[in-house]
C-alpha cells in the first residue's frame, strides 16, 4: 500500500509512465532482466529505472510475484 500511496503522490505524466512501465514488464517473460539488483541490506529488492524515478520491488520466485515496495526519486528512495 505504501508504494501505492507514492504512485498517487507523482505528478500525472511520472504517474503514467511509471504505470505503464510496470504494465510491459509484467507482461514480459523475464521481468528481471531489464531489472537491476540492490546491494548491502537490501540483497532481497530488486530495481527499475523509469527516467528520474526507481521502482524498488522484491520477487516471489515460487509463482513470479513481483511486489512493488517503493517508488520515487532516485536521492530518496533508497532510504
């Protein structure tokens, strides 16, 4: 619910974009291979990168789940 309540705090065109990038990745086969994984305490997350913006998510490899934990700027989101 968080990263649902940061998705709504984007302005309109971030808010689209982000929406539609989550949209082609879950319809890819590999998700994770246009993804990036985090390092240090976060081994578990995964990251996209849609311009200025990352969406952080972890994956349930038993069923490939991918939960979107955070979205937002790049400076602040790794917090």
């Amino acid at each position: 619910m968080k990263a649902q309540r940061q998705l709504n705090k984007l302005d309109k065109p971030d808010r689209v974009r982000v929406k539609s990038y989550i949209s082609k990745m879950a319809a890819t086969d590999n998700p994770l291979a246009f993804a990036t994984k985090l390092v240090g305490d976060r081994e578990d997350r995964w990251r996209w990168r849609v311009g200025a913006l990352r969406v952080l998510f972890t994956v349930f490899q038993d069923e490939l789940i991918i939960d979107v934990v955070k979205i937002g700027r790049r400076g602040k989101v790794y917090d």
